[in-house]
C-alpha cells in the first residue's frame, strides 16, 4: 500500500524539475544548432560539473557531466527537441 504512495512523491518531485528543465532551455532553440553559442547557452542555463559517467544521460540535468562539448551539446538538443516534438504531437491531436 505504501508503493504507490511512495513512487508518487518521487514523481512529484522529479516531473517539475525537468519540466521547469526543458522550458528553461527553450530559448537556446533559437540559436544555431550545433554552434558553440547554442551550447554556451545551455551551460549557462545548466553549469555543466564533469564528472566520471560511462552511462548515458536519463535526465536533462546529467548532461552537464559531460565533458567533451560536442556530446554535451547533442544530450541537450535530445532532451529539448524530444519534448517539442511531443508539444507539436499534442498540438495537432486537440481538435
């Protein structure tokens, strides 16, 4: 009985933080893709901190652990296109 208690507190605390993540980082969108402004963007809105990972980003806020600049750039744009993709899905669904 206490489970799904459980799981949803951690959902509720996790959902507007990547939330809050993405829409924060929207306005990076407008810069060119795969530029060192786009990404100088995106660590200003998220500090990158490297550390020693081997697995890949789950959240929007591990891409700052990354260190080589190119791969840092392309988690972002992950997370960023993804969730504007489901936007314009959802869009175009409601009548």
């Amino acid at each position: 009985m206490k489970a799904p208690y459980m799981l949803g507190a951690v959902a509720g605390m996790f959902l507007p933080t990547l939330a809050m993540a993405q829409s924060a980082l929207r306005p990076c969108l407008e810069i060119e893709d795969q530029s060192k402004e786009r990404l100088d963007c995106y660590d200003a809105k998220i500090r990158p901190a490297p550390k020693k990972t081997s697995a890949p980003a789950k959240t929007v806020q591990e891409c700052r652990f990354i260190k080589e600049e190119d791969e840092r750039l392309t988690c972002f744009n992950k997370f960023v296109t993804a969730s504007s993709k489901k936007n314009t899905a959802q869009k175009r669904k409601s009548p």
